[in-house]
C-alpha cells in the first residue's frame, strides 16, 4: 500500500519532526508512507471571507496538482466522519482488500480546505470536535496510520 500524506506548510517544530520521523520508520514495515508538503497561501492576520476562500482555493489547487487520479482521498476536516482507531484499521484494510493501493491523507492549511479538494475527496475523516494546528495533525496522523496496521496484523499496541 502506497499512502500519502499531502499538507499545506513546511514543519519547522524539531520535536514533531523527530516524533513523525520515528512513526515513518516504524510504519515502513507496513506500507510505503510519504508525507508531500505544498506551500501555504501568504496571507495577511485579518482576512475577509472572500480572501479567505481566495487562499483555499490557492491551496487546494496544490493540494489537487499532487493526487493522481487513481488515488483514493481520505481528508482531513472537522465536520468528518469520526471514527475508532479500530474502525480506521478496517477501513485501511477493505481499501487494501478492494484494490485501493493509492491512498492519500490530506491536511488543509489554517483556513481549512477548498471545496475543490473536499469534492476530490472519497471521505472525510474527523479526529475531534476540537481544533488541532494541522502541523500537529501530522503526528496524531501518522501515529494512527501505524495503530491502524497494527491492529490489522493483529499485533499488539498499547491502548
């Protein structure tokens, strides 16, 4: 299985780089995993809802230039469908099972997502009510990505 993970902005925080590193390594056992980085929108503090849909969709045509039409699109957006560690698993293995071996996660930048890339998307997934910086939701991501294989092997993970 092929799995990307496409986000808007460059992580500079050392710790969830080396935090995300070690869950790369970990999932290489599993499935090759890479995390694609497109720009983010400069945009001034105080943005009016025209400006911001303006960055979106500047984002979102990023986001769209780096999924092949043959990728399955999982996005990552508050009003997602939650799911249990253990349901994320079942997915991951029934797209595995169907013949999905493109899959690509996709983190919006601060504003959220465009609706271009939200149409692109085959689901949504939500991971809480709340409000994560997506640089975090790259690391709560790639964390569960690995929780998912594990339970899909059967191999045991702290709860």
């Amino acid at each position: 299985m092929n799995i990307s993970i496409v986000t808007v902005g460059k992580l500079k925080e050392k710790y969830l780089k080396q935090g995300i590193q070690e869950y790369l390594k970990r999932l290489s056992a599993y499935a090759k995993v890479e995390i694609i980085e497109v720009a983010d929108e400069k945009a001034p503090e105080m943005l009016s809802p025209a400006e911001m849909e303006l960055v979106k969709q500047k984002e979102g045509e990023r986001i769209l230039a780096k999924i092949s039409p043959d990728t399955y699109v999982i996005n990552l957006a508050i009003d997602g469908k939650m799911k249990s560690s253990e349901e994320l698993a079942g997915s991951l293995d029934r797209l595995a099972t169907y013949g999905k071996s493109k899959i690509a996660f996709v983190i919006g930048g601060s504003l959220g997502l465009s609706q271009a890339v939200l149409n692109r998307g085959n689901e949504s997934l939500s991971f809480s009510k709340m409000t994560f910086p997506h640089q975090l939701m790259r690391l709560i991501l790639v964390e569960q990505i690995y929780r998912a294989f594990r339970i899909i092997r059967g191999e045991p993970y702290h709860k």
